[in-house]
C-alpha cells in the first residue's frame, strides 16, 4: 500500500512538472501581428519584403511580375504560407504557383496544400497555400531539410495568356506556424542561422565596423533556439521515471510474504 501511494504522489509530481512543457508545445500568438506588415512585394531574392510570421503582407502587381517575401522561421517549426490573388473582373484562365526557398536559396517542397492553382475565367481570385516540412536544428550537409534561418516567399503565373500580361492584380501572403516541439528535435544545432550575409557580419562585428551585409534583418521574436533544449528531455525524465516506479510496483506484487513451506528442524 505505501509503495502505491509513493507511485500516484510521484505520479502526480511528474503531471505538474510536464504541464508547462506541454504549454510551451502549443502555438501563442505573435506579438508581430501588432505590427505594420509590408504593403509592398520585392522583385528578386535580395529585394524581398520581410515579413514577421502572424502578419498578413499585401502588394500590387501586374500579371506576370514575379513578387517576393521573407520571413523567419525556427527550429521546431512547421510554417505554412498561404497566398491569395485578387484577379481583375475579366481575364482568361490563368495559374498561379507559390515557392518557398531557404535561407541557401533551396526550393523546399510541400508536404501537402495546393502549391499551384488554375483560375477559371474572369474568376475573382484564386488561394493558394504549401505546408513546409519541420524545421531541423541540425541537417547533414548532403540533405536538404528545412534549417533555421531566412526563407523566401514567390509568387507568380506560370501559365496565363500573352493578352493578360500586365493586368493589375493584388496579392496577400499570410505566414503561421504551428510548433512541433520535441517529437522533431535532433542532436545538435548550426553555428548561425541561415541568414544571407551573417557570416560577413560576424566577421565585421570582430573588426568593429558600423557596416552591416546581413540582407535579412528580421527573425523570431524570441531569438533563434540554440538547438539543445526541447521537451523531448522532459518526457524523457517522465519515462525514466515511471519505468522505475514499475520496477519498484513489479518488485512489491511478486515478493513473498510468508513463511516457507518447508521449516527445518529446531526452527
């Protein structure tokens, strides 16, 4: 009985410990969705507009322009970018396609959305959307896994009529991750993040110079994970735990608690 009550006191210990791990699993609102998002679109990977995840980033274009945007995304986190286009009154059917690029200027695939869509005829807009894959803490250098660091937002016709180049559209890109947590983390981290030109900064930074050749001024709120924590080691605890509150719970139902069967004699 007592070995019972130390298992459900250290059981409920254990609950309280692993609820605020579980708490910082869940996705909290951004304090970036205060903020102004961009109303205008670049035009190439080094004029992109930076965008904060939570804001919705607006742009006019002509049809055929190809409009980009960065964002950050972290260690942990599964973004997923989706895009609207409002199309004039009267167009023929075009399709649209929207492309994620790292930090390397590697195209990341989708694991699931419609990443390239045809709009009908003449129809009001078209979505469009693409579920990254987690971002790694850490990838071999063969691999093309999602890292932490800058990433870039393309959108753009792929197929319209030569008739429709140059009408006015708008367009609007939402960012929003959803934090994976210790189900996702690896064993070990990058020096910095894939941010284009930090590696001249911190070389600069060495030499105190004022100038500054980071093309990405932007990241999380929270500043970049250093990659070694994750509530992986919480649950890890908890099963070391409770493995050894089983042993002690097996060990107290099989041991004997009377008297052998066979005394000897004078006992």
């Amino acid at each position: 009985m007592r070995v019972t009550r130390v298992s459900i006191g250290a059981l409920l210990a254990l609950g309280l410990a692993a609820g605020p791990a579980a708490a910082d699993s869940s996705p909290s609102p951004s304090a970036s969705e205060e903020g102004d998002a961009p109303t205008t679109a670049g035009t190439s990977f080094r004029t992109a507009a930076e965008v904060e995840q939570g804001q919705t980033a607006s742009a006019s274009a002509s049809t055929g322009d190809y409009l980009y945007w960065s964002f950050p995304a972290d260690a942990g986190q599964r973004p997923t970018v989706k895009a609207t286009v409002k199309l004039p009154e009267t167009h023929a059917a075009e399709t649209w396609q929207i492309d994620v690029y790292d930090g390397l200027r590697r195209r990341q695939a989708c694991q699931y959305g419609a990443q390239t869509r045809t709009a009908a005829a003449n129809s009001a807009s078209v979505e469009l959307s693409c579920v990254l894959r987690t971002v790694r803490a850490w990838s071999e250098q063969w691999a093309d896994d999602p890292l932490p660091g800058t990433y870039y937002i393309r959108l753009t016709t792929v197929e319209v009529p030569t008739s429709d180049l140059g009408l006015p559209v708008g367009a609007e890109v939402r960012i929003d991750s959803e934090d994976i947590g210790g189900s996702a983390a690896v064993d070990g981290s990058l020096a910095e993040p894939l941010v284009p030109g930090v590696a001249v900064k911190s070389q600069e930074d060495e030499e105190s110079s004022s100038a500054s050749a980071v093309l990405s001024s932007i990241e999380p709120d929270d500043g970049w994970a250093s990659g070694w924590w994750s509530d992986r080691w919480v649950w890890t605890a908890i099963g070391g735990v409770l493995a050894a509150l089983a042993g002690i719970g097996g060990y107290a139902l099989t041991r004997g608690t009377g008297r052998p069967s066979r005394v000897p004699p004078g006992a």
